[in-house]
C-alpha cells in the first residue's frame, strides 16, 4: 500500500470522525496526518521500519502505529470499524459541492438521510430548508450541485485516466504477441476530463486470444463486461471503463488514426481524402480503383494525404486539415521547453513545504527558477500573508538565494482579485514583488458582465503580470464562472498581461478552446502548476498537453524564456 493510499484511509477517517460527531482535535489531526503523509519525499516504508515516522512534525504515535499497520498489513481495523458505524452513502455526498462533514452529519441525525438520492428528496420536498445553518437558498444550491454531480459522474479527469491507463498500456507492451501498443481515444488528444481508455494493440490471428486473457485479468480490473478476441471491455477499480481492440499490424496505423480523432475530425478527414481522389476509413487508406495504399504509419497516412502529420492533440476539426494541408501547423511546445516554475505555494501559506525545498525541488526537475506565489491577505484561510509576513518571506527569499549558483527564487505573489475588482494590496506592497499573479477566490456566483469587468479592472494595474486560472473552474466539481473570453483575451494582449494555463489537472484552466484564440492575439501564455507540494511539479505534464491542444509553440509561452527576460516582461508594464 503506498503513501497516496494510506493518506486517502487516514483522511476518510478524519471525515468519518467529523460525521459521527468526534473531537474536532481527532478529525484535524487525521486531516494533517494525511496531507503530511501524502507529501513526504522520503519512502514511506523504511520510516516505519526504521521507527523514523514518530519524528516528523505532525504524526503522532497513535497516528504512526496506524500508518505503522496500514504499511506492514494493508489493513486497519479502526477504518473497517468507523466505515460500518456510518452507512456508506453518506460519503458519496462528499462528491456534492459544497456540502461537506458537518452538511452531512445534520441531514443524517435530523432526517435520517442516508444517501445522495433520499438528500434529493428531502430538498424537493422542502425539508432542507429548516433545518439549522440551511435556508431556501442553501436547500436551492444543494439541489443545483446535486444535479451538476450526476452530469459530470460518467467522466474522469485526465489525471486519473492516465494513471491507470498507463497501467494498463505497461501491461500489455511487453507481453509477448504485442506487435505495437497505443493509449487512443479522447485521452491521446489530451481532452480535460474523458469518458472512458481506449487501448489499440497490433499482433497476429494466432496470439489475439492470450493476449486478450492477458488483459482481463490484470490487476486493476474489476469486471469483465465483454470479451471476444478482437475487442474486450472491462471496468476498472475507479469505475472507468477500458476497451482493448486488436488489430493486424498493417491495419495498425489506420486504426489508431481513426480511433483518436474526434468524430468530427475523422469526418472532415474522409472528405478531404474523397476530394483528392482517395478512400480511408479505420481498415486503409485507398485509391478510388479499390487498391490499398500501404502506410507502415500516421504519418505516412498524412504524407499520402498531401499533408504534415497533424499531432493527436489538435484532431478536433478545429482548422488543423486546412493548416497541415497548407504546411502551416505550429511546432507544439515540449516539456523540455520549459525553463522555469511560476506560481507555486509555500508553508507560508498552504503549501506544505518549505521555500527552500520547494526550491531544491525544482533545480532537481531541471529548471532554472522558481516564482513562489503564496496567497494574499484576503485569503484567510489559506494563512494568506499579511505585510509583516511579507517582508520576513523576502528577507528568506534573499539569504536562500545567495547559497544557489544558476538558479534562482523569484519573489511573487498570487494576489486576490476583490469583488470590485480592487487588488488585495495598495501598490505600494505591490511593487515589493517581482511578479505579481492575479486570480478570483471568493464570491464566485457572478454574471458573465460581472466577472468579467471585475477581472478587467484588475488586470489594468500596472504591477499585474499574470492572470491565473481565469474562471476559477474545479473540473468535474465546479462549473468556472461565466467569462467573455474574447473581451478578457484582447483586454490582456493590449495590456501586456500574461494569461495562465493552471496546471493542476483540477483546473487546466484557461481552456484550450481559447488558448488558440490567446496566442492569435498575441498573449503570452504562463503554463504554471500552482503546485503545494513538491509533486505538485508533476502536473506540468497535463499543463503542456493543454497547451500544445491550443496550438502553443515554444515562443508563445512565457516560461520558456530566462528569468531575465521573464523579470523585463513583468518590469515592462
């Protein structure tokens, strides 16, 4: 059992004790113990052999005895305990937003619901609203969530997706029989959130039935729900669904060209084809005599198309065929492109680690710097830093600096847009900071002219240089706010504002159906993890697959660029 797992029982236990009405002390000692856990850089399991957990700051001994069991046993009674105290629905209402231990604890004890369908009825019956701390408007949000849950419930973010699905594809690539082995579908083109995996395997007649036994039976799958010897589907412990299709190697390529695309790109593309005399389709690509055209792969496909090979990511029939026709598609921006780490948090304000470790941390993914950007004043729960604050963090920031050779900490801020649109500092502490990032925290329930003018005035501010993830979406939890695009994009390239692609894969946020439109006017975009621990940096991976999804090179990215010239884009306005 490895550290995300255990942090995911300790912090179910904490909320299964806030349910059952426990000492506030117990649940947040469980809440700290599961978010140190889930950030330690040291192995997990040779701290509980070597009667190290004890020491770290934040575990106590009850709580490493727990860890202690769940490492050597993969068991912990007092979980299996608390989990039959409380009937199991009540955790799946966690999934609602918003509505949280307490939320649950009263519907629980005061109406004796116990799942998210019996919390539904009780709202449209209207006994939410007397109960104490609800009201008509609560009951009306809640029911409004409830509703927002089961649309987005089919779906997972790519995160999960790819982890599992890069399972699955190291599964099967080196079973032998395995000619070529692809991830396709929605999750090849880097789409936000999916459906389901698709999985393509190439191989001969003879070795698709042990393949196919193969992978019904690795580990993750929980369900076999069709099998056959070119085509299985499964379920997987997350409840995703995962399909396996095997093809003959030469049918390969055209198989993965069509199982990729969108539906509307393959469309376009088979028009295309038809104009210039051709066939394709998932078997081949062919000449209008019936004879096969033999591409050993896509971008053989492309080339006999009289075409550059178009990158999974941009097959969504958003102008990528015209442009790849005309030899007019971008060089997509790459992971090692990237020259420095903008917007993450630190202990000082809800980040988990310290500024030197985070620093350290970056120089070991290989980057140059590192803008620390922890939150301001207005956001009291985040331990947002008052001036004082401020001034004590830049001191640290100037002496960690000066043991550094080639690398360096750049001081920043994420500063809170205000509901007037009024920024959380006067410009006089403004202008103490090297980079100041700008972003919407509170008061989120706007109209589309009232977030937008609110961003607007904030970014004409001189001392802005970065606007973060700009409708303050949580995929497959909060819808962002409503935002003219357009209005905001064009406001920001006038300006000089750089625009974020927030990295976290809850965010992934500005969209890329408007980076495209961002880099046509000319905005330089910040693709940043807003990471609060060193892991944090990983989500980097699902920033880039957005990005190149919008058609961003290298040179329209603020972050490829020195700390120099990062400093003179920021200096300029």
């Amino acid at each position: 059992m490895d550290k995300k797992q255990i942090a995911k029982i300790i912090r179910e236990m904490g909320i299964m004790l806030e349910i059952s009405g426990e000492n506030p002390f117990k649940v947040r000692a469980h809440e700290n113990a599961a978010r140190i856990i889930e950030g330690l850089s040291e192995d997990l399991s040779s701290l509980v052999e070597n009667g190290e957990l004890i020491n770290i700051k934040g575990i106590g001994e009850a709580m490493a005895r727990k860890v202690e069991t769940l490492v050597k046993t993969g068991e912990l009674p007092a979980y299996e305990k608390l989990r039959k105290s409380i009937p199991g629905g009540l955790l799946d209402m966690l999934q609602i937003q918003r509505f949280g231990p307490k939320k649950i604890k009263a519907v629980w004890e005061k109406l004796g619901v116990t799942s998210v369908d019996e919390l539904e009825k009780a709202g449209r019956e209207n006994r939410l609203a007397d109960l104490p701390g609800f009201g008509n408007k609560t009951q009306e949000k809640i029911l409004a969530n409830i509703e927002l849950n089961r649309k987005f419930s089919e779906r997972h973010r790519i995160s999960e997706a790819w982890e599992f699905a890069q399972k699955l594809f190291e599964g099967l690539r080196e079973f032998p029989g395995v000619i070529c082995c692809e991830v396709a579908g929605s999750l090849r083109r880097w789409r936000e959130t999916v459906k389901d995996i698709d999985l393509l395997v190439s191989a001969t007649d003879n070795d698709k039935a042990k393949i196919m036994d193969h992978f019904t039976s690795l580990s993750d799958i929980i369900s076999v729900t069709g099998k056959g010897v070119t085509k299985s589907s499964v379920i997987l412990a997350n409840g995703m669904n995962a399909d396996l299709r095997i093809v003959s190697d030469a049918q390969f390529p055209y198989a993965l060209h069509h199982s990729t695309g969108s539906m509307e790109h393959n469309t376009a593309m088979r028009q295309y084809a038809k104009k210039i005399g051709l066939k394709m389709n998932e078997y081949g690509l062919f000449h209008e005599n019936g004879g096969k055209i033999v591409c050993k792969d896509e971008a053989e496909i492309f080339a006999n198309l009289k075409m550059e090979y178009i990158p999974p990511e941009l097959r969504e029939n958003m102008g990528e065929i015209e442009a790849a026709r005309k030899k007019k598609l971008p060089k997509l921006i790459e992971l090692k492109d990237i020259r420095g780490i903008i917007h993450v948090h630190s202990n000082y304000s809800d980040g988990l680690n310290s500024i030197e470790e985070m620093a350290k941390a970056c120089q070991r993914f290989g980057y140059e710097y590192l803008v620390i950007c922890d939150h301001s004043k207005s956001s009291f729960y985040a331990n947002g830093l008052q001036e004082e604050r401020i001034k004590k963090q830049h001191a640290e920031i100037d002496q960690i600096n000066q043991t550094f050779d080639n690398f360096r900490i750049v001081k920043g801020i994420e500063c809170d847009i205000l509901s007037n649109g009024d920024l959380d500092y006067t410009d006089e502490v403004l202008a103490t900071f090297e980079v100041v990032v700008v972003s919407v925290h509170s008061n989120l329930a706007m109209n589309e002219k009232t977030a937008t003018n609110r961003i607007l005035k904030a970014i004409q501010n001189p001392f802005v240089t970065i606007l973060a993830h700009p409708t303050g979406r949580l995929l497959l939890k909060r819808e962002g706010y409503p935002l003219n695009h357009q209005e905001v994009i064009t406001a920001a390239a006038e300006l000089g504002v750089s625009i974020e692609i927030n990295a976290h894969p809850q965010r992934l946020d500005l969209d890329w159906r408007y980076v495209k439109y961002a880099k046509e006017k000319g905005v330089k975009i910040s693709i940043n993890p807003d990471a609060h621990r060193i892991e944090g940096y990983e989500d980097m991976n699902y920033g880039i697959g957005i990005a190149r999804k919008g058609w961003l090179s290298k040179e329209d990215v603020l972050n490829t660029q020195s700390v120099e010239n990062l400093l003179k884009f920021a200096q300029r306005r």
